[in-house]
C-alpha cells in the first residue's frame, strides 16, 4: 500500500551508490530478540528517494536510476564507499542541567565510590543546586549546545528525563525546557518526568513525604499539563525501594504516563522483576539484575536499555551482561545516560563501548541504537528504520561498512546527518 501511494511522487533528495545502506527493515523484528538483533537488512549498492520529510523509495541503485528522472532530483547525495544507516535514537538521556562535575573525576580516581560522592553533597545532588539556581533560559542554552553535538554524531531522536530540580517548580521548568527545545530545535525530544531521581536535601530525614509530594502533586500537574510521557524512578539501594517505586509508577499509570525505571545498577534489588510486574516500557542499567528478574523480562517483552557509558565513567569492572540478555530473549537498547556525570553525546562512542565491554557484535550494537532504541521510546512506527513511509532520519558515514563504526573508534565518522527529509549536518562538501 505505501509503495502504492508514493509510486508517482518526485523525490527532492537522492541518496545513490551506497557500498551498505542498513535498511534495518522491521520485517525481523520490531524490537529485533535474538539471533535477528544481527540482521541489519542491508542493501549493497542502495539508494533511498525522500519527498518531504518521508522516505518514497529504497532499493538497489540501479532499480531508483530506472525508476525516477535522475536529472531532476534537486538534490543528490553520492555515497560511493560510504555506509547509511538510520539515524540513532538515544533513549536514556539527562541533557537538562546546569552545573558542571569535572571535579568529581579526581574523587572517582582515588577510589571513591558514586553513593559515597553523593553523600559527600556531590552527584546528583550539586547538580540539583545548580539547576534550581537556573533559569529557564539558561536551561535552554545549554540543552541546544548539547543537541548540537548530539545531532552532529549522528542522534536524530532522543528520550530526555528531568531529575534535578525535586521540587515541583523546577520539575516543571526542566520539563519546559525540553518542551521549548522541540519546537526549536531540529532533534525531536521525547519528555520523561524523573522527579524520583533523588531524595532532596530538605527531605532527607522525611522520605515519605517527599513520595507523598510527587504522587500528589507533581505526577498530577505534569500530565494535567501534557510536559511528559514517560514516568522514571532511580530504583537503587538507599534511593528509591521497590516498594516506592511501585507506589511511584503505578501513580504514573494512572494519570497516563507510561512507566520506565532505572534498576539494579549497584545491588541486585530485584529492580527487573518490578519492571516485568508493572510492564515497564524500557529500563535502564542492569548490571546486577538477578537470572529470575531477567527471564521475567524477557517474558514481559521489557525492552532492556543498556548504558555503558556509565560503568565506563565510574571505572567499574562490570557492565551489564548484554549476551546473556540476548539468550534469553530480552530486547536491548542502547543510549549514552548523558548526565554531567557520563557526559557523551556520541552514540557512536556508545557502540564502541558496547562491543569492546560487552561483547556485542558491530550488528548487534547497532542494532540496539537504531530500531531497538525507537521501540524502547515506543516511536518505532516512524523512525529507528529506512522504510518507505517512515520518517527520513539518517546517517551517511564516511566509512565502507557498518563494521568500521567500532574499529575505527575515537573519531566523528559523520558525513552527513538528514532529519526529516533536510541536511542538517555536512561535512563532505564534495556532494
């Protein structure tokens, strides 16, 4: 039907003669498990026609010469020897704050540990005083220099949460950041309200209290005013318990925002067989999540996004077991956790990560990056693949194949960045 509909549309843009095109077809899966999370559905030779800011046509080269006046096309795109792909979703990320943490990295070198530098007053919490300190301008200002760089690593689409205000004003006014953000921008946002990211300085000693203010005030005002779809917890030991988490997200529910949940990134706290209990979208972490949690996950159909960055900042030794999630049957994302903590905007960096520290393969990394991560935002009927009907988000790569994006690490492999059907970033000027 969509081939139909498109069969007699002009395109505005051609993109010819690419060595790999990843259609990533969801024809193996949306979210790909298993052995399909290594099928990328490449097109050798492909080439991809875009009206508007959709896709109209992805075939062989030969098959788009044959099928269009190629002599009208206003803009062409040579991708001789380079490789396209979707564009990167990123499902995991922080890009709301003020207030840098450099500091913090001496702390990490002596040994210290991330709970023993949030007591310390820093972590989460510094980042909180800075934030509510700023305006909402200034919010602003810094979350577009972070989109930029993002956008010019190839992220087309990314999920960003609140987390560092804790009261119910500057929850608001990190989520209206996001909001102003998506209307000028060209990256499109997906908001996630993660006022249980901390308990507050003031509420340290009355825990409850400040659950009770979230659940009755905050989630309430937030979808009244449609600033979030999503709705996170920090589930960890001396965070959130299992028990408030449940009590958090099930509020969430019930004022219709979807639920996700940072689990079990420092103690197993059975953080996975929550997320299967309440049918959470996404979760983030899982380094310690115990076979039980996994297996229920992996029944429930809980997209596991994976955030090597993390342990990778924090000089941990252990990563999330990402193969044993694939044989069990778990959908893995993966996102960078941009936070002033794990501060990358390279989704790029992310896939070296995942297959260097978690072994797994160039296809399976992106993969993770690209479909899984649209499903774990849950925007997989438009982006995340190079389908004809679907958004045109995606990436042209000076490299031959999707292989180099891990071995040739350290670098931005970018040579162009297309976002609804527009050029947003070029750094071959040839074409």
């Amino acid at each position: 039907m969509k081939k139909e509909i498109f069969s007699n549309v002009e395109p505005d843009l051609v993109i010819f003669n690419s060595n790999e095109l990843v259609s990533m077809n969801t024809r193996y899966g949306a979210p790909r498990t298993g052995e399909n999370m290594s099928e990328l559905a490449i097109i050798k030779d492909g080439a991809i026609a875009i009206k508007d800011d959709l896709i109209i046509f992805i075939g062989p080269t030969d098959e788009l010469m044959s099928k269009y006046e190629f002599g009208k096309i206003p803009t062409k795109v040579d991708a001789t020897n380079k490789l396209v792909t979707p564009g990167f979703v990123d499902p995991h990320t922080h890009i709301i704050f003020d207030g840098t943490r450099e500091n913090e990295l001496s702390m990490k070198l002596e040994g210290k540990t991330y709970l023993e530098i949030l007591k310390a007053g820093g972590g989460i919490l510094r980042t909180v005083r800075k934030t509510r300190e700023a305006t909402l301008e200034k919010l602003v200002e810094n979350g577009k220099k972070i989109l930029d760089r993002m956008m010019s690593y190839g992220t087309t689409t990314l999920e960003a949460k609140s987390g560092y205000g804790l009261t119910t004003e500057s929850e608001i006014k990190q989520l209206k950041a996001i909001q102003i953000l998506n209307e000028v921008h060209p990256l499109d946002l997906i908001p996630t309200f993660l006022g249980a990211h901390a308990i507050p300085p003031e509420y340290n000693d009355k825990p409850d209290k400040y659950i009770d203010l979230i659940i009755s005030e905050m989630i309430p005002k937030i979808a009244e005013e449609g600033l979030a779809e999503f709705c996170d917890v920090f589930c960890e030991k001396g965070i959130f318990s299992i028990k408030q988490t449940r009590k958090i997200l099930k509020t969430a529910i019930r004022y219709g925002l979807k639920p996700q949940i940072h689990i079990d990134e420092i103690v197993d706290t059975n953080g996975a067989l929550l997320a299967s209990e309440i049918r959470a979208i996404q979760t983030g972490h899982l380094l310690k999540s115990n076979n039980e949690g996994l297996k229920a996950m992996a029944e429930a159909g809980v997209i596991a996004t994976l955030l090597p960055g993390t342990p990778f900042c924090l000089m941990l030794d252990d990563y999330a077991p990402a193969r044993k999630m694939i044989d069990l049957g778990i959908p893995i994302a993966l996102a960078t956790d941009l936070n002033p903590n794990c501060w990358t905007e390279s989704m790029q960096m992310i896939i070296t990560l995942a297959c260097y520290h978690m072994k797994l393969s160039t296809a399976e990394a992106l993969t993770a990056a690209t479909i899984n991560s649209a499903c774990a935002i849950q925007k997989q009927n438009e982006i995340g693949s190079l389908e004809i009907g679907k958004r045109a988000d995606l990436i042209v790569f000076d490299i031959p194949n999707h292989n180099f994006l891990p071995y040739h690490y350290g670098v931005n492999l970018v040579s162009k960045v297309i976002k609804n059907g527009k050029i947003l970033v070029d750094y071959d000027l040839s074409t």
